[in-house]
C-alpha cells in the first residue's frame, strides 16, 4: 500500500502523506515514495504547484525512531535521509503549498520550512523535541532557521516545549494560522494565486527567494545529526522516548537502561 498518495487537477499536484498508524513518521519508505512523487511532479509540465498534505489526526511525527532504534553504528538513520527530501523541497522550481491540519514534531517541521507557503489550523501544535531525545535538530536547521527570529529559534530548539499554529504563524513557521473550517479554503485560495503565474518566472523567483545552495549544508548537517543518534545518549533518548519513561538525564530518573 502507498505511503504517498497522489492526486493531480486544475493544474495542482498534491502529495498526502499517508501513514497514519504511525503518525506520518518519516520511514525510509514514505522518504522514498516522496522523492519519487515530487520527481514525477517535476517533470510532468501540466504540475504548477504541489501541496504537501496528510490523512490522520497528525501532519508528520518526525523521523521513524522505530526505525532510528534499529540502526546499528554503521547503519544510515532516517535522518540522514531527511536531508535528501529537504533538498528536493527546498530546490523544487514549483511553487510547494503545506497544508497542515494537526500536530507536526522534529522534522516535520523541516518540511513545513522547506515548502514556500504553509497553512496550518490554530490548534495544531508543534515542538523541536529534537533535545528531549538527546539529539539536535541539526538537519532540518537548513530551512527551520532562515524562517525564524533567532529569539524564537533559541528558546524553541533548546527548551523542546510545545507551541501552537498561532505562535508557528507570529515566528514565521509557518504563513497563517486558520480555524480547521478555513484550512482547504485558505490553501486552494494560494493555490488559485499560483497558478496564474509564469511557470519560468515562478521557478525564477523562487531563486531569488532562496538563493543560497543548500545541498552542502545539508551534507554537513546530516552527517552531524547522525552523530547524535548513534551516541550514547541519543540512543538512551529514543529508547526512553519509546518506552514512555524519562530519560536518564532528567533529574529523578532511573539509571540509563542498556
């Protein structure tokens, strides 16, 4: 079954992650099909906009700690290759709609950075819970952090804590923050806009939007991410994140367990 769902008309292509059992989580296989859906978009010359949608309750969990847990040393963590699709979004020439009905965490929230417009729902809450786990939000700094005050970036990456869609919208996460009944209006009215513009000099202008390369940078990061997670304490952290328990750093806790 697709972990990507496809759906093409009036010119929108839109992406729906489709993986709720284990909140949208970024698998390597829901990475794979996205890159592919995107590649396919790319080319096909009847696509002027994506939107980046999702089934169930949460827009994207983050990285599959399932998955991360698995890895060995040498094994590649799926964020690692969150990188890959940060890459695709931030470099696609399309004009990239999110649209975001629920809760987002880690790097789901490098994807709703890497899209051009995002709405979410008011109620929708966010977190870079990165910290809690014992790892830092290394990769998805290449497109969180040109869209934040760097007052906002501080206090979020190093506190963990929960905010909502309204607080996303004041920092710039995200574009508006809109009650539930409004979100498909409010993205079909973007993508409306979008489509009336210049294929060219859509693609041009988003040039001038993000003009600096981001693969390097996202190469780097990667790789320093994956040094967090295979840590000891990264590994502490997922395993505690996952067993429901507090990690062994926090005050009070148990001893680490393995």
């Amino acid at each position: 079954m697709a972990l990507v769902q496809t759906v093409t008309d009036a010119g929108v292509t839109t992406l729906t992650l489709d993986s709720p059992a284990n909140r949208n989580a970024l698998s390597t296989p829901l990475m794979g099909e996205l890159l592919d859906a995107l590649a396919e978009a790319l080319t096909d010359t009847s696509v002027r906009a994506v939107v980046l949608s999702h089934t169930g309750p949460v827009f994207c969990s983050g990285a599959d700690l399932k998955e991360t847990a698995a890895a060995r040393e040498n094994g590649r963590v799926p964020a690692e290759m969150i990188a890959d699709v940060l890459a695709a979004l931030w470099e696609f020439p399309k004009p990239v709609v999110a649209r975001v009905a629920g809760p987002a965490r880690a790097g789901g929230l490098g994807l709703i950075a890497a899209a051009d417009i995002a709405v979410c729902v008011r109620e929708a809450t966010f977190a870079f819970s990165e910290v809690r786990l014992g790892v830092i939000p290394a990769v998805i700094s290449a497109t969180v952090l040109p869209r934040l005050s760097s007052r906002a970036a501080a206090e979020l990456y190093l506190t963990g804590d929960v905010f909502d869609g309204v607080r996303a919208a004041e920092i710039g996460l995200v574009t508006a923050a809109v009650p539930a009944e409004e979100l498909d209006g409010k993205v079909r009215g973007y993508c409306d806009s979008l489509v009336l513009g210049g294929p060219l000099a859509l693609a041009g202008t988003k040039q001038l939007l993000r003009p600096t390369a981001i693969r390097g940078e996202l190469a780097e990061l990667s790789s320093r991410s994956a040094g967090y997670f295979h840590s000891a304490e990264g590994r502490e952290g997922v395993a505690a994140f996952r067993a429901k328990r507090p990690a062994a750093w926090v005050p009070g806790a148990p001893t680490a367990q393995g």
